[in-house]
C-alpha cells in the first residue's frame, strides 16, 4: 500500500506541472494575441480587446484571411456562415440581418451596424439603410459578431445581435494592391489600396468602383396582379425581372499618428433598382441613391498612469437617401376606388441626416482577473430633413385591402 501512497501523489505533481505549462503556453499566446488581433480576439464583447473564449457573449471572428479563403466579395456572403445569423431580402432586395430567429421591420431594426467601433444605423427605420447597395471587402481587416442581445453595452439598436466593421490600416495593406473582378449581369469591381509611412504618419487609404445590373430574376405576379384582377385592368408589369443594379463608390481613409487615429469613409449607391418595387408593383425605371460620409477621431492611451487607461472618441456620420422622381408605388393605369391614375401612383419619400457623437472612457486593470471600465457619451442625432413628391393625398391601406 505503501507504494501507491507515495506514487498518487508523483502522478498529481507530473500532471499539475503538465497542466500548468499548457497554461503558462496559453496565456502567452493570447498575450500576443491581445498585442496584435487574431481571430482569436474580440473587442465588441465588453469593449476592450479580449480572448474570444473568455468573451461573455456568443461571438464569432471572421478575419481578412478567412474572407480571402471562402472566396467572398460582399458582407452579405461572409454572414451567411455564421451560425445564428440568417440573411434575407425585403422588397427592395436589401439584405436583412436576421439573428437568432428575431425579426422587426425592418428586420435588422434590432442589430446594431457598426464600423470601426462607431454606430452606422441610420435613424429613420433603426437600419443600415433601405439603400444598402452591398458591402465590398477588401478594406475590411476583421468583422466581430455578437450573436444576443448587446443593449447593456451599446444601446437599443443592439437588441439581437451586433456587427462590428474594422477597416484595415497600414499594418494590414503594406505596399499598393490592385484588383479588377468580372462577373455575369455586367458586374465589374475595380479597386486600389495602399499602406505605408508618410513620415511618423502611418496611412492606409482604399478606393473602389463597381457597377452591376442586378441578378434577372422573373416575378411571375405583383400586387398589381391581384389589382388587375379585383377592377378587371391589365397594367401590371409582371411577369418581369426584378431591378437591383447599381452603381458604387467605396473609399476610405485612416491615418494614424502615436495614440492618435483619424479614419473617414465613403460610401455611395447611385441608380439602384427598386428590387421588387416600394409598393410591391414592379417598377423598372425608378431609381435611389444613398449617400454615407463618415469621420472619427480618436486617442486612446491604455498604460495612461499605473493600471489606468484613458481616451476618448469623436465621429461624424452624415447619410441621404433619395429617390427619383419617376419612382411609382403601381405603374400607370392602376384602377382603384378612388378612380385611375394615368401616369401610375408616384411617391419618392427623401431624407436626410446627421449624427455627432463623443464619447470617453477610462479603464482600471488594477484588480486580479478583472477589469473595470467607466464611459460617459453624448449623442447629437438629427433627422433634419425630410420631404416627398407624390401624385395623391391620401391611400389607406389599398395594398393590405387590395
């Protein structure tokens, strides 16, 4: 008996020292990890950057390498691997985020869009926008996704699930990059980045062009079928394809200068098509535009006096959505109780508006296995401009009625 006595005990010390070595190895890499991002990071879970397994969130890394190797050229194909994360289409083809079975609408109401750490939905529905026009990749470094509800962290828009956008910087882009794609439907991608110094600067500056006519799928009946049918008209357009070309202009800019961080952004989508039509009617000719201007500044310290952090952050989204004036709710002919409309029902609502946000936050890493964080925000959110050009006064629910 003696023997075993002495040999559990020879057993337990081998295996603690194994344990803790596999340990010591771990913690090292997720201190490199934490010093340079990996996928085995996250930031968005509670803020500050922390290893994805200790994360207290259900959250997924998908970096520019995995993007590279699935072969994807728009966001909407990389969260379609996601777990959790289905991704439809409303009437106009935008794509829907829809995470965890929870729907609104729109239904991506409730997800909160964010690139580089800064909120993108717009004010008017809670979306990123009704004219989305598609998300490019190539100036993406990383996307983080929380997968539940955020709200404690970062508001209202976050109630289902989070999505957070890293554009990358100098370090990602050394050198100058150029790629042309081609596809079906008359789809071309053009684009250029670079990364480098500009003296103690470090610059990382992207600029993309592409256009495409849309996928040539038929709707085979509208809710101007069932018009025709109730008031014995033929004016409905369908069967006929759905209308989802586009032009775009991507560009991005990010400068950085010790602690400090400068990064502005582009986006705009002109001559998209309705996709279905606004009022569920096919409608070739009518077009929108969307138009997203962003800018942050930011100055982050994090070893600022013995286990303190400090910095601040301040941005500057600007965002038009517009519609032409041939855009119709059912095109021309279109009978209802109220009589016929010749030239078709026309409505093309516009909008306009601004966000100014600040923010600042200290950090204390003072207490073992824990952190803590203090912030203080404001948030100057204006829709300041609004207006429509429409041929009616008013229609109440002729499309749930008819």
């Amino acid at each position: 008996m003696k023997y075993f006595y002495y040999q559990i005990p020879t057993i337990a010390c081998l295996l603690l020292l194994q344990v803790s070595a596999a340990f010591a190895q771990i913690t090292e890499e997720e201190d490199l990890a934490l010093a340079y991002g990996d996928k085995e990071t996250v930031s968005i879970a509670t803020g500050n950057q922390q290893p994805l397994r200790r994360a207290p969130a259900v959250a997924s890394v998908i970096t520019a390498e995995d993007i590279s190797a699935m072969g994807a050229t728009d966001l909407d194909e990389v969260l379609e691997t996601v777990p959790g994360i289905h991704v439809t289409r409303a009437v106009f083809y935008t794509p829907r985020y829809i995470v965890r079975g929870i729907q609104s609408n729109p239904s991506d109401a409730r997800v909160l869009m964010m690139q580089n750490g800064i909120p993108v939905n717009t004010m008017f529905l809670g979306d990123k926008g009704q004219n989305w026009g598609g998300l490019p990749l190539e100036n993406i470094s990383r996307i983080e996704v929380i997968r539940g509800p955020g709200s404690a962290l970062y508001g209202a828009d976050a109630y289902s699930g989070t999505i957070n956008l890293i554009t990358k910087t100098a370090e990602d882009t050394p050198g100058t990059q150029l790629g042309v794609r081609g596809g079906s439907f008359n789809r071309w991608n053009t684009w250029t980045q670079y990364g480098g110094m500009l003296g103690p600067i470090d610059v990382a500056a992207y600029l993309g062009l592409g256009s495409t006519d849309g996928i040539h799928e038929t709707i085979t009946e509208d809710a101007q079928s069932n018009r025709d049918k109730i008031f014995h008209t033929h004016v409905s357009l369908a069967p006929g394809p759905v209308s989802i070309g586009y032009d775009a202009i991507d560009a991005n800019l990010n400068l950085g200068y010790h602690q400090w961080r400068l990064r502005t952004g582009y986006k705009l989508r002109n001559n998209l098509g309705i996709g279905v039509g606004m009022g569920s009617a096919l409608d070739p000719m009518g077009r929108e535009r969307s138009e997203r201007i962003t800018t942050d500044l930011s100055w982050t310290d994090p070893q600022f006096a013995k286990d303190w952090g400090i910095g601040f952050t301040g941005s500057y989204l600007q965002y038009a959505e517009t519609m032409d004036e041939n855009y119709q709710l059912s095109p021309p002919g279109t009978k209802l109780p109220t009589g016929t409309f010749p030239a078709g029902i026309i409505g093309d609502p516009d909008r306009f508006e601004r966000q100014i946000r600040l923010a600042a936050f200290a950090t204390y890493t003072g207490f073992t296995d824990h952190n803590l964080r203090f912030g203080l925000g404001h948030d100057d959110l204006d829709l300041y401009k609004t207006g429509t050009h429409k041929n009616y006064w008013l229609i109440l629910g002729f499309e749930g009625i008819w």
